[in-house]
C-alpha cells in the first residue's frame, strides 16, 4: 500500500545570552557541577523567577528571521510534571500565548508551515552512574527556543530529507541572526519528531507516534526513516500504530517504546502566577527588527544576481557563517566577488574540510589574492604563504618580501627577457607553431624563468609569450 | 467522583492514601467539590485580566555571580561531589 | 517601667535616649517567650538575638538611626532569615536552613531590627487556626482554650502577649486578619504587590502576601514604611510610590466615606459578628463620619473562587518539596517515585495533602476551564466590582471573622466547615487591595472581634488615618 507521511518537527534551540532565562546567573558551560546556580535554579523555597529581557528580544529576532507574526502580548504558563532535572517539578514555558506565532521556512518548493516559536527553561543534566543518578541544574534555567511545525497545514514535511533540509535551513538562520550558536554536539539544538501515515491522498490523518529529543542531523535522519518503515509495516499487516512516544537508540540504530497513551502525562499548565504578561509593542518589533542582519536566503540572491556566483558555489560560501562573514568582510576590501569566492572555495574550504581551524585575517587573504591577480606573486607561492601565515599573527605581505617571493620585475623588463629567449630559440618557436604542443610553451616559459632566476610572474611570462606567438 | 478518579489524583500529586484516608477523603472531597461548584453560577464569559509588564522594564541580561554549590546543597538529603543524588533511575 | 508594654516606636525612643539599651529590651522580650511557652507561639528564638543586640547597641552609639534600631521583631515560620531553620509548620521542613536572606527580612535588618524568633503557623500557611501545625496549636492568648487563629496564629498571639511589639505573618486568605481579630490587634494585609514576596515560601502565589501585627497603628505604619517598596527579585512587586505612612496618620479623615456593600449586611445575618458590625456603622454615624450604601454583586463567589485558585497555585509551589533537593526523604524509599510518594505523603500534613489534590483536581485536563479558568474570570470580574465601589466611597468596611475565636479541636471534620470562616476575607486577597482588622468590640464570650478596613489598591495611607479616626473614637467612649 502506498501512503502519505507527515512529519511534525519540534525544534529546541538554546539560547545565546548571558544570563538565564529566569534568574542572573551565566548562561555558559561548566565543568563544576552547580556552579551557575542560584536559589531560583535550584528551585529553592522563596525564590521567584525574573524575566530575562534579552532572552524575549532574542525570541522575537528568531521568531522575525522566519518570517514570524509577534505576539503583542506574551504569557509564560508552568507546565506542571515531576522529574529530578526539573528543580521547581514545572517548568515555565508558554501555551496559550507564544512570543512568535504563525510562520514558515521553505524547503526545496515548499513553504513549510510553523505554528509557533515560544521561549521557555531547560532542565538540569542527569548522569547517571553505579546504582546513582547526579544531578546537576547549570543547564537548568538557560533559556530554549521552542518551534513547532504547523503539521496540520499544507505542505507537510514528508521525508526524512526533507526534514533535514529543514533543520539545516533552520540551524543557518538561527545561527545568522545571532539568536544561537546550534552546536549539535553540545545539544545546543535538539528536535522531537511525530510521524504518521495516511493511506495516500486520504484526509484523514493517521496515529502519531513521537520521537524525544534526538542529537545530531544523521540520527534524526535515521530515526525517521525507521519509524516510517515500522508503522509501514504494522499498516500492511493490517495492524494499528499505537499512539505513544518512543525513544531513539543512537547506537542500536532502533526506537524503543518511551511511554504509551494511557499513562501520557497531564501536564497542568496554567499562567505561571511569579510572572507578569509581557507587553511587545509594534515600536519594540521594528526595534528588534532593525538589528537583524541580513539573511542566508537574501545573501543567496545577492551572491547570484550581482556577483554571479553559481548557486553551487554560493551555498557553500552560505553553509558556515564565520566563513560567510569573513567572505563578506574580503569581498567588501576587494571587489572581486567570483574571485574571492573561488580562493575560499579552493583553498580556505579545502584547509577547513583538512581539519584546519579557520585562523586567517581578511587582510592577509586579500593581500594574497590581489598579489596574484597585480602578478606580484606566483599562485603558487601564494598557496605555501596562505599556509605559512595560517594560525599566525604573520603579515603575507611582509612574509613575501622576506622570502624573496615578490615579483619585483617590472612587466617591460620581463618582455625584454622574453624577447631576447624567443630570438635565442627561434627553432622552438618554430616548432610550436607547426605542432601546437602546449608543452613547448611551457618550456619557453621555462627559459624566462631561468633568466630572471624565478622572480618573474609566470602568469604574466605565459600571457605575453601567447601574445607574440599566436 | 470515583476511587479510580482520586487515586489518578494522587499519582499526579505525587501522594499515596491507605485505603483508610481514601474512604474519608471521598466524604471530604465531595464536600470540596460542592464548594468550587459555585463558581459554575457564576455569569460570565470575559477574558480575565492581565497584570502586564512593558517587555523593556524586564531584567536586563547582566550576569551575577551565583551561589556556591555548598550553599545550594546545604539542606540536600543525598549528595555527593557537588551533585544532587538519587537512587540511579531507570526510565 | 514594662518595657515589653511599649510600642516599638517608644522602645527605639528610649534606646535612643540611652534609658535602655538594645540588649536589656531582646532579654526582656525573650524571658517573656520563655514565661509563656505553653502558649506555643513560638517555634524557636534564635540563639544569636542578644549578640545581635549587643552589636546594635554599638551601632546606635555610633549615630545609627535605623527606623528599627533596636526594635525586636518575631517573623512567621515561613519567611526565609539566612542561617536560620524555617519550617513553614511543617515536619517536612523542620531541619531545613535559609540560605538567603528574604528582602523583608533584609530590609528589617537595614534599619536595624532584631530578629528574636520565629512563629508558630498552620503548615505551609494552610488553616485558620494552627491546629494543622506539626508542632502543636498556638492557644489563645485570651483564653487558653481556643485557638489563636491562623494560619499566622504564632505571630498574633505573640503580639498580644507582648512577646514582642510587631510581628510579621503572611496573608493568602485572611492569614493576618483573622488572628489579628482573635487575638484583639491590628494585622494588615496589605495591597498586592506591596511588599516583596522573595523569600517567603510561596502558598498561593498570585495571593499571598507578607501582613503585620501590632499592638498600635503607628508601629504597623512604621513596619510598612520599612518593608513595603519595589524588588528587583519579585517581578510582581510594585513599584509604585510607598507613603509616608507614619506621618500622614493623623490626616483628618472625617470627610470621607464609607462604603457598606448591602450584601455583606445580608451575609451577616444571624452571625455572631452582626451585633457588632452594626455597633461600629452606628458609632461612626454618630460620630457624623458619612456612610453609603453600596453595592459588590458577586462577593458571595469569593469563597468558592479562593478555594480553587488558591489550591491550584499550592499545588503547583509544593511540587518542589519533593525529597530530591530538600526536605526529608523517607528511609524506606528504594527508588525514585517512592522518594517522591513516600516522602510528600509522610511530609506533608493531611490538611496539606488535601488542598494539592483539590488544585491538581481543578487544574486537570478536563476540569481545567471550569474550575482554573472559571475562578480567573470571576477574579477579573471582582476587581471590577470593586474598582467600581471605591468610585463611590474611600473605605469599604465589613466584619473580619464570623464570630470570635473558637475552641481548640471544636471544628468538625468536615474541611468546608472551616473554609467557610475565611468568608470575609478572602475576597481583599483575590482582588489584591489593602484591608486591616483592626480591634473593635466583643463577642458573646467576651472575647475580641475585628473590623475591617478596605480601600482601594497602594492606599494603605487612607486606611491608617481612617482606623486612627476610630481609635480616638473609642478612645474617647471608654
């Protein structure tokens, strides 16, 4: 049988501020465990939480890169549920009126409806050793970015690439406006996953089955594909999905049964009463609005249109945004877009993909850059000083006159070399012109080479030895 | 309002009765009951309202520094190198 | 001279004046706890009061002229004083530390006040009589019989029995007043927002919050100057202007006017505080201060509103005492969901138990919108009937308690029995303007009642220079 799958997505991002979400401590990792902790993180008796105002603003800058309708008035509910990572036993978050309602991100050729953005606390860590679980709240309080897929509206995400697609999209947009870093491998980004199947083309929709909080693009990828072939399997039989939430084994590569719908909890939310609605005014919107930085997607036509990359080459300027930005930071020293996009391409994005930390200053890749183009330098000597000057403080420039790498000739004097070498081999020259073979170019070059003991542009020697032979 | 009802109660509330306080707890909490049923004849349908706060006006993000683990820990019934303890659960 | 007879305004004068020092009055405060421990006001007097006078002295020689120097004070078992156990009345919390100072507590200690014990109270500030205390009952300090009242029972009869000149407990449902009134004292709940809730352990958060006990007006004023204000760690704190209570007392209030809502007098009928509650209309009548009529429709729904908000928001705020991060866990527990179930059933008190299961009741899918949403509606809709009232007088008075304080264990088992003492002062909490019972008359038996005094949101000021009408009135008819 053939069926139509929907797939919800629930993003959680982590929040790039300061403080928490509700309270002063650091917003930051540590090592020592309940050490960015006060009495209101720790849920203590007495203590009452206090709005982050940042954590809203930068709510509303997620929530406005997508495209997002801003809520004028926001509410934060507790969501009422025992666990030992939950130091108050609720943990406040929003229900009935998110900061960021009604948007969408597009996914090949389809916009993808999202419900809604709210902003809420994470919990503390559990680990668990022995015949012991440790508890630890640094992580608890720091503010979340929820989004929720609208998946009860056309178009549906239907595959796992698609998904994928969508949580890379995401993750690029989060990470441009600055909202947050979604370091997967920290959990900085995390989504559940709600599958169901519906006999194609039917209107009804099938028993959603959930999967918690898995880490890491490849796993969701994973995860999905195997939930659609189980209910896929369990519909052919002629059996029914079962509603309930299922965990994902990352190293087993299968689903496990978390919870069923009998024991689903009853969460209680109601309007956290610590806590007063925020007002957003429109004034405060455009504010938030003016501080966003331009979009991937806008760059992308940008990139396109006026630079005429091709769209290949500018998603992978696009991909990484330290890499954007510094292209960016090149391209506004040195007007040359194609050029400097194929130097990132061929050379930075290789040393990247080699393990290398991106550790060069725009001064030095457009030195690099303008000295070939100007013929000062050779490409290749250009690549050894792109790797000297890697991960230094080191000026290419500087590092080029001490190495003796400078093409110090001038261009009449390297035509006079090349002059005197084509009268010296007129037999060479003739026999180019009888035999066409790009070889014996190179070997004329070659000879200019010699002469001027390498410090010519071998660029320019080829050029202008093609000019007076063809 | 049914044992099975109050014992549900009990799960989310994290409690457990003897079948003893059960029994008197069904006398008690029908009376309860009866008392928030009042609200029902209540006559109306607006929206409450909200005790607001101009989104500018909230906590600015500016760090402090926090407590010390000691403190925190201090009235904890099971701890151990800074954590928090329980028995290891299982889910 | 009976220094424990003064008010803390005479006490900090005579501190001043050298005639004392801050030492001898915390010892004579404290001998005085010590005589009546049978009354069981007090939980614990804190080993450190006297060394704390002791440095106060030093202080006030050296010029420091606190608004409470040297004046000593008994806080509610429930609000948090760094280093100090706090156990909200409960067996759950009894060996639990502050680790952080409350700012009432804070801002009492910055003016100088010394802090000598801590006061006995119905668990978790759930009862109107301490009886649900795990440390036994606060008597009367009237008649050792009956109850002090509650839930800040402790507090209340601490003042009266000159254990000390204030006293602070807190309010969620009549919490300060009604003992205010057993007890025969001034117990203010004060607006909403008014004073910071930081670092008192919350019952019901949208409508708790910290009352004050005196003997007089003027130190009930003083306490509020002190404590009431903006706090930058209570987002529902006011930051509103705090008046200059104490000075304005004495305002001519006798051109204002007073509002009697017509259903209160309908509520009063055949109830032991009717007789009285007409005295006190009559007696400022006469004393040609003008009276109207009014009207708030639906004050009868408070009872039922407060017992479902209230619970609700208790349910929610107890789930943290879980055996986890504090309080004790039960020995027997072999695993997490019995350190959460044996621990809160063995912890928590019955009266406890009963009010989490009745607000996760109301806030359970399901029952959710009418019960939680329902009660928030009618919240809404009494604010307005009240706003609407106060467009037609300044003060809005009725009776504090049904009838005078009852005798110990005399209630029935039925809960809903004694809910309903809370029926007249719920309604200030669940609307959040400021109300003081203020000592007025007696009951059949002899023994205090109370009247109290409404006005509108932050207008604390009115009130006072109302009751103080009142005191010269009564003053004046001895």
């Amino acid at each position: 049988m053939v069926y139509d799958v929907v797939i919800g997505l629930e993003v959680h991002a982590e929040l790039k501020t300061q403080t928490k979400c509700f309270c002063s401590c650091k917003n930051e990792y540590s090592k020592v465990p309940n050490s960015n902790c006060c009495p209101v993180c720790v849920g203590l008796p007495g203590a009452l939480p206090i709005l982050n105002k940042y954590a809203v603003e930068q709510t509303i800058k997620a929530g406005l890169a997508l495209g997002f309708e801003i809520n004028n008035t926001a509410i934060f509910e507790r969501k009422n549920y025992f666990y030992p990572d939950l130091a108050k036993a609720y943990q406040i978050s929003q229900l009935e009126k998110p900061i960021c309602i009604n948007g969408h991100l597009r996914v090949g050729e389809k916009d993808i409806p999202i419900n809604r953005i709210h902003l809420e606390e994470d919990a503390g860590k559990l680990i668990h050793e022995g015949n012991q679980t440790f508890i630890d709240y640094n992580r608890g309080g720091v503010p979340l970015i929820e989004l929720v897929t609208d998946a009860l509206k056309e178009p549906h995400i239907e595959t796992a690439d698609e998904a994928i697609e969508f949580l890379t999209k995401l993750r690029q947009i989060y990470i441009y406006a600055g909202v947050s870093d979604c370091e997967l491998e920290k959990g900085q980004m995390r989504a559940d996953v709600n599958i169901s199947l519906k006999p194609k083309g039917s209107k009804e929709f099938g028993t959603k089955v959930e999967m918690k909080n898995i880490m890491g693009f490849k796993s969701i990828h994973k995860a999905i594909e195997y939930e659609i072939a189980r209910q896929k399997e369990i519909l052919d039989d002629g059996g029914e999905v079962e509603q309930e939430t299922r965990k994902w084994d990352f190293e087993k590569g299968e689903s496990y049964t978390l919870r069923t719908k009998e024991n689903a909890e009853d969460y209680r939310y109601f309007p956290d009463p610590d806590l007063l609605a925020v007002k957003i005014s429109n004034e405060d919107i455009e504010r938030i609005k003016s501080t966003l930085p331009i979009m991937p997607g806008e760059l992308k036509e940008k990139y396109v249109n006026e630079y005429n990359l091709s769209e290949n080459d500018a998603d992978i300027i696009l991909a990484e945004k330290e890499i954007t930005d510094l292209y960016n930071e090149c391209v506004k020293l040195y007007f040359q877009p194609k050029t400097v996009a194929n130097w990132f391409i061929t050379e930075i994005l290789a040393r990247i993909k080699g393990g290398a930390k991106l550790d060069i200053s725009k001064e030095n890749i457009v030195w690099l850059i303008k000295a070939v183009d100007e013929r000062k330098i050779q490409r290749n000597s250009a690549k050894d000083l792109l790797s000297f000057v890697w991960g230094t403080n080191l000026s290419a420039e500087e590092e080029a006159k001490k190495q003796g790498l400078l093409a110090d000739l001038s261009d009449d004097f390297v035509v006079e070399v090349l002059n005197k070498v084509l009268e010296e081999k007129a037999q060479v020259v003739e026999q180019y012109k009888r035999e066409q073979d790009p070889k014996i170019l190179n070997f004329l070059v070659g000879q200019v080479m010699k002469e001027t003991r390498g410090k010519a542009s071998a660029q320019l020697v080829m050029e202008k030895l093609k000019e007076k032979i063809e | 309002m049914d044992k099975k009802e109050i014992k549900h109660l009990a799960e989310l509330s994290k409690l457990e009765f003897t079948d003893e306080e059960l029994e008197s707890f069904d006398f008690e909490f029908e009376k309860l009951i009866e008392l928030a049923d009042i609200i029902k004849n209540a006559n109306i349908d607006g929206e409450r309202k909200l005790n607001m706060i101009d989104m500018n006006e909230l906590r600015e993000d500016n760090p402090k520094s926090g407590y010390s683990s000691e403190i925190l820990l201090e009235n904890a019934p099971d701890k151990k190198k800074g954590y928090f303890v329980v028995p290891r659960i299982v889910e | 001279m009976d220094i424990t007879k003064l008010s803390a305004l005479e006490i900090k004068k005579h501190i001043k004046s050298g005639e004392v020092t801050c030492e001898e009055v915390t010892r004579v405060f404290i001998s005085k706890i010590l005589e009546n421990k049978k009354y069981n006001a007090v939980l614990e007097v804190f080993d450190d009061a006297v060394e704390n006078a002791k440095a106060m002295d030093i202080k006030i020689k050296d010029g420091f002229n606190g608004k409470l120097a040297g004046v000593p004070i008994i806080i509610k078992d429930n609000i948090l004083y760094s280093g100090k156990i706090c156990s909200c009345g409960s067996k759950f919390m009894k060996d639990y530390i502050a680790q952080y100072n409350s700012t009432v507590v804070k801002r009492m200690l910055d003016e100088g006040a010394i802090i000598i014990a801590r006061a006995n109270m119905d668990e978790f500030a759930m009862g109107s009589s301490t009886e649900n205390s795990a440390f036994g009952v606060a008597h009367n300090p009237i008649d050792f019989e009956r109850v002090a009242g509650g839930s800040s029972g402790g507090s209340a009869c601490a003042v009266a029995l000159d254990m000390c000149p204030i006293a602070l407990g807190t309010e969620t449902g009549g919490s300060v007043r009604q003992p205010a009134s057993f007890c025969g004292i001034y117990g203010l709940k004060p607006s909403y927002g008014r004073i910071s809730r930081y670092g008192v352990v919350a019952f019901a958060s949208s409508l708790d919050q910290v009352g004050i006990f005196s003997k007089t007006l003027e130190d009930n004023a003083l306490m509020l100057e002190v404590i009431a204000g903006g706090d930058n760690n209570d987002e529902t704190s006011s930051k509103t202007k705090v008046d200059d209570y104490l000075s304005e007392i004495d305002k001519d209030s006798t051109n204002i006017t007073i509002g009697v809502p017509k259903e209160i007098i309908e509520m009063v009928k055949g109830l032991p505080c009717e007789v009285n509650f007409h005295n006190f209309i009559k007696v400022i009548k006469d004393n040609n201060i003008k009276t109207k009529d009014i009207s708030i429709k639906d004050v009868g729904l408070g009872l039922a509103t407060y017992y479902i908000l209230a619970p609700a928001e208790a349910a929610s705020n107890l789930a943290k005492f879980d055996g986890v991060k504090y309080t004790s866990r039960d020995n027997n527990a072999k695993n997490l969901q019995e350190i959460y179930k044996k621990s809160r059933s063995k912890g928590f008190g019955k009266e406890v138990k009963r009010r989490i299961m009745l607000g996760n009741y109301v806030l359970s899918s399901g029952y959710y919108d009418a019960y939680y949403k329902k009660a928030k509606a009618v919240q809404g809709l009494l604010i307005e009937e009240y706003e609407k009232a106060f467009d037609e007088c300044d003060i809005i008075i009725m009776p504090t308690t049904l009838g005078e304080a009852y005798k110990i264990g005399s209630k029935p088992n039925d809960p809903v029995e004694t809910y309903k003492e809370d029926i007249f002062t719920v309604t200030a909490n669940i609307v959040g303007i400021p109300s003081l019972s203020i000592p007025y008359g007696k009951g059949k038996e002899g023994l205090p009642l109370g009247i109290q005094i409404m006005s509108k949101k932050f207008n604390e000021k009115t009130i006072y220079s109302f009751a103080k009408t009142i005191e010269k009135i009564v003053k004046k008819e001895d």
